[in-house]
C-alpha cells in the first residue's frame, strides 16, 4: 500500500492475532523510524523495542490492561539527552541541553520517528495504536525498564496483526486545525460541531454513547482537570527521578 493510502486509511487497532511480526519486518520498521529527520542532527530519542513477554505483561499492567498492549511487538519511544551528555563529556563541553527545550526536542524527534514507522507498518497492512498511558505511567516505566538519567518514557507504539477492522473514527473539520496566514478564531456556532466530532468516537476501548448528552459527557471528562491529574503527579515525580526537574524548576524562576 502506497504511504498515502495508508495515512488516509488510518485507524487504532486494539485487538490483536496471536502472531509475531517476523524479525525482519521489526528492522525494516526500524530503518523506517530511524530515517525520520532529527533536530539538528541531534538524535534525541530513543526506542526500546519491547518483544519479550515477562517484560509486555509488565508494561501492559502498568498501563491498566490496555487491548493495545495485546499486540506481537511494543516500541517504546523515549526523549533522551542521555546519549547527548556522554557525547559531552567525550568532547570536554558543558552538557548545555536544559528544560523545556530539552523535553520538547526530544519529544519531536521521537514522535517523527514513531510516526514515520506507524506508517511503514500500516502500508504494510500491520496494525497500530500509540499507549500514551505510558507518559501518565512514567515513573513507573522508568522503573521497570530501568532507564538512565535524562531519558524519559513519552508513548509506546503497539505494532501486530489486527484482528479487528474498525469504521475510520471521525477528524474536527479541517477548517478548525488549519489557518490561512493568520489564527482564525472559531465561531461559537461552530463549537457543536467540535463536540459532535471529538465526541462520536471512542475513549481508548470504551464506546461512547452517541446521543448528544453522551457525547457532551465524553468530551466534558476529556477536558477537564481530573482526567490528567495523577498522570501530571507521575511525569513530575518521573522528571525528578530523571534529572530534569531541577533545571525547569530554575526556568520557573
Ligand atoms: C499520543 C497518543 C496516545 C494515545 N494513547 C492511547 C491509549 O493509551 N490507549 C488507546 O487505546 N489509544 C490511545 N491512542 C489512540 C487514540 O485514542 C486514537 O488515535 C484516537 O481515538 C483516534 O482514533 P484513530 O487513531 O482510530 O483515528 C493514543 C493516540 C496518541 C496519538
């Protein structure tokens, strides 16, 4: 399937055959995801590719159990400036890479990468779906897979064969996400319509009702506080863990 097809035909998949992606197929995935650009030539990610079963059932628990967490191979991306302070002390130069700059480097260049294989494995007709719980998990995560300083957990990317084939889920109308030159500001009429579209699809696993009320009761729990709130406990407790805290606590300053 050609890159376009397989963009445009894209749904998470989270039910998954009791079958392995073959070896070979794991590292062309790779070569895909490793092709992606990098800030700079920087390089500030990770992959972790999860195969043995010990450690997925140990992902999959801490993630609540998730039926994406069912699939033959899990790729957990990572931002990681761990690699970039060993280059720095080879080189005898300040470790320079700090705070929100760092976070958000290494946040794009793995999310390019997860993406540039999410769609490889998708043209080649494998399913896919992004595990965020791991970001709302990340102590944890750092934990299990006992991961270095100035490294840390952002998403996993659940790879296998779909057992299921799930309707396209809906998008916000393009005029919403996209501007012509300027921020257009959307019109309170064009507000039902948002809720409508984020509202007619599914929360993880769970169906939601498609009467008006559920739909407006999907998207009040998605958008309110509570729904992230012992996941920002556990990113913050995770950055102190990794050596990041003290630098953005200096930023805040
Ligand atoms: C960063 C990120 C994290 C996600 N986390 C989860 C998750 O933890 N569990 C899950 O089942 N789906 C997860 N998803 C998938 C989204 O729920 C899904 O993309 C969205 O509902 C749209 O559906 P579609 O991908 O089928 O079009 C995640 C997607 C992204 C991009």
């Amino acid at each position: 399937m050609d890159a376009v097809k397989a963009i445009l035909s894209h749904r998470s998949i989270r039910s998954y055959k009791d079958k392995e992606i073959p070896a070979e197929t794991v590292d062309l995935l790779l070569r895909c995801a490793v092709r992606a650009p990098v800030t700079a030539m920087g390089h500030f990610y990770s992959i972790l590719v999860v195969r043995d079963q010990a450690k997925k059932d140990q992902l999959r628990d801490v993630c609540g159990g998730q039926g994406a967490l069912r699939s033959s191979t899990y790729f957990l991306f990572c931002a990681d400036f761990h690699r970039t302070e060993l280059l720095a002390d080879a080189l005898g130069v300040e470790r320079g890479i700090h705070g929100y700059t760092a976070l958000v480097i290494g946040t794009v260049d793995a999310t390019l990468a997860a993406q540039n294989l999410a769609i490889a494995a998708e043209s080649m007709e494998l399913g896919t779906c992004y595990v965020g719980s791991v970001l709302h998990k990340a102590f944890t995560v750092c934990e299990v897979f006992d991961l270095p300083p100035r490294t840390i957990p952002l998403f996993c990317l659940a790879v296998g064969f779909p057992n299921e084939d799930p309707e396209l889920r809906p998008r916000l109308p393009t005029e919403a996400l996209v501007h012509l030159d300027r921020y257009r500001e959307p019109a309170a009429e064009e507000i039902p319509a948002f809720i409508d579209s984020i509202g007619s699809s599914f929360a993880g696993e769970r169906p939601v009702s498609r009467s008006l009320e559920g739909k407006k009761s999907f998207v009040r729990g998605l958008i309110q506080g509570s729904w992230w709130q012992s996941g920002e406990e556990e990113l913050r407790k995770a950055l102190t863990r990794q050596g990041f805290d003290k630098e953005l606590d200096k930023e805040l300053r």
